[in-house]
C-alpha cells in the first residue's frame, strides 16, 4: 500500500513547490498564532494559487473560534481541515468542510475509543503528547502504543524524519505520515535535501 505524506507547517511558496514536485500528496497551513509556522490567510491563499493540480491543501486550527475558521475559509480555498486541540466532534463536525482530528499519545486516554467519537472525519492524526504543547514538539511517539485498528484512517505524526520514517511506516502500517520540523533548516522554512530526502525514504519503503 502506498504511504501518503503531508508536509505541515508551509510558509513559503518555494516550500510549497518543493513538496508538491517531489511527490507529496497534501501540504498543511497552520493558522495558529503561537506557532512558529503561523501563516495569515492572505499568505496561504497566496500560495495556494500557485499549486499544482492534486495536492490536498489542509488548514491546521487549535481550538479556534469558529468565527475565525470562517474568516479564514472565506479566503483560502482549503480542501481539508485539521483540528489540532481539543475540539468536539460537534464543532469539527459544523465547519462544513471535510476534515481530520488530531489525537495526541497521552497516557491513560483510551484512543481508540476516542477516536471512535469523530464518526465523520476522513482519518485520524496521531501525534505525541507534550503537556502544554498542541503540536509541533518533534517528540516522536511510542509506535507500539498505537491501537491495532482505528475507526478511521491513521496518519502518523510526531519526530519523523529522514533516519526513523521507513522504521515507522514498517512497524505502523499508516494510511499517511505527517512531517514538519523533521524536514527544516528553521521553523517554518523547509530544507530542500531534506525534503528529498525524506520522499525518498518513503518511496523506498513503498517499493
């Protein structure tokens, strides 16, 4: 089965061309003002007009106000939405677009369970937990800690890069791989060996 990749956290339209022409199926826009990878949306509208034919724009939101997921959608054409925080099935599921939810590894919290509650998302975001952190830490997770099957498609986050992704797909069998940090030169700008890099690591494993 072909392994997905979504590179997270573009600001830059280089970037953006980079990932796209070097295979990866979705490139993720974070509207987080915290984060160091916070785009506006004249930015990422920017960039997604500039995009090839079949790569899946994906808008990343942590507990935002469903007044500013509007604004935002109003001018960025988004093909997905990830909800990165602590949001409800109810309000992911009233945004109106499709969508995925990210879960993070905590200890005690049953995921499979949990995910079962988010009925309507088109897959599941497992990333590692960090209290305080939504997101982003490069912490990567415990494999092994993942339910044998989830409700929904799995996509895998959390410390990926070039030396440990063919280990992680080996071992999790994911729908999709999710990367950000493990393919920069600094937070929010991509490094283009990197990103080569890392594709290729994928590819490999695939074939």
């Amino acid at each position: 089965m072909k392994t997905r990749v979504k590179i997270c956290g573009i600001t830059r339209l280089e970037d953006a061309l980079l990932a796209a022409q070097t295979g990866a199926d979705a490139l993720g826009f974070v509207f987080y003002a915290p984060s160091p990878r916070n785009v506006t949306a004249a930015q990422a509208a920017d960039i997604l007009l500039r995009l090839p034919a079949f790569v899946t724009s994906v808008g990343l939101f942590v507990d935002a106000d469903r007044a500013f997921v509007e604004q935002v959608l109003a001018q960025v054409p988004l093909d997905l939405l990830q909800f990165h925080g602590d949001e409800t099935p109810e309000y992911c599921a009233s945004c109106g677009r499709p969508y995925i939810k990210a879960l993070r590894m905590q200890p005690g919290v049953d995921i499979a369970a949990l995910a079962q509650q988010y009925s309507d998302a088109r897959g599941i975001l497992l990333d590692a937990w960090v209290p305080g952190v939504p997101g982003g830490t490069g912490t990567t997770l415990d494999w092994h800690s993942i339910p044998q099957a989830l409700a929904k498609p799995l996509i895998l986050a959390g410390g990926l890069d070039v030396d440990n992704v063919q280990l992680a797909i080996r071992q999790v069998r994911p729908w999709a791989v999710d990367i950000s940090g493990g393919v920069e030169a600094a937070k929010g700008i991509k490094d283009a060996d990197k990103v080569r890099a890392f594709m290729q690591q994928v590819y490999a494993r695939a074939n």
